[in-house]
C-alpha cells in the first residue's frame, strides 16, 4: 500500500513540476494583494491555471466571483475540493493539463508558472482570449508590457484590448 501512495505522490507532484511549475503556496497577503491587484468585481469570473491548494480559488469566492481552478496533480485537486468546499457553488475544480485545455471566457486569468514557460504561455493566451481579459502572473513576468505590477505580481491586458474598459 505504501509504495503505492508514494508512487502517487511523486508521479502527481512530478507532473505538475514538468508542466509549468512545482506546488509553492501562495501567502495570505500575497493573494489578498493579487485580488485587490486585478481590481475585481463580484460576479466576475476568475480561472486559476493550476490552482494547487485551492486557497486563491477561496479568495476569489469569498469576495463574489466564480472561479474555476485547473489542475494537473490529482492529490492537490482533493486538496482544493476540501479548502472550497464552503463556496462550492462558486468554485469549480477541474483536473486537466494547463496546455491542452481549452480556455473558456473569462474576467481574469491567474498563474503562477516558471519563467522558462512565460513565452509559451504568451503564446497561448494570445491565441485562446477572444475577449478582454486581465492576466495576473505572480512573481515571472509575460514577455509584454504590464498595466500594472506590485512587488510580487504583474497585470496584462489580453484580447480585443479596443473593447476593453479603460484600466486606470
């Protein structure tokens, strides 16, 4: 049995660190700086790519948004359904691949990947948001100009930006 659970363990924290970037959580104030950062409002909906623990995904429902968390790692997906089950009706976990999954609309994007994945990610975002969308990277920075920064995170603007409100 315990080989097993080890095995899953490494396999399922070996895959997330392949893909984009290992589980690191993200401080309480740090995450309440990133929400206030994006300047939010209730009834928004914000997707974090690869939601880890969950607790950003907490964050954001508590102040009146939907979010969607995706996932790769198996262990922090029950890991996330336990810290959101309170808000479960605005929280939605999905177990899924950053870089296959189809991105569906969105008020905000959230991620925190490696800075050798930035460029990709760029890539993709640019080919996926069909709308105005924010973008807010913790601690690496996309390869374009911010909107906005604090000491640990930057703010993009993605999608048709003609029709995007003005960011003050």
């Amino acid at each position: 049995m315990w080989p097993f659970v080890i095995a899953l363990l490494l396999v399922g924290f070996g895959v997330a660190c392949f893909t984009g970037a290992p589980y690191v959580p993200i401080l309480g104030q740090d995450r309440r700086h990133l929400l206030d950062l994006a300047e939010l409002k209730a009834g928004q909906t914000l997707i974090d790519l690869g939601s880890g623990d969950g607790r950003l995904l907490y964050a954001a429902a508590q102040r009146g948004l939907t979010a969607i968390g995706y996932e790769i790692n198996p262990i922090m997906i029950l890991v996330s359904w336990a810290v959101c089950w309170r808000y479960r009706r605005r929280v939605t976990i999905r177990w899924a691949n950053l870089w296959t999954v189809k991105l569906p609309p969105a008020d905000i994007i959230y991620v925190f990947l490696l800075d050798k994945y930035m460029d990709r990610l760029d890539a993709k975002l640019q080919a996926e948001i069909t709308q105005p969308t924010i973008v807010i990277s913790y601690v690496f920075k996309l390869p374009r100009q911010p909107i906005r920064t604090n000491a640990t995170a930057s703010v993009y603007c993605y999608g048709p930006i003609e029709k995007a409100e003005p960011l003050v």
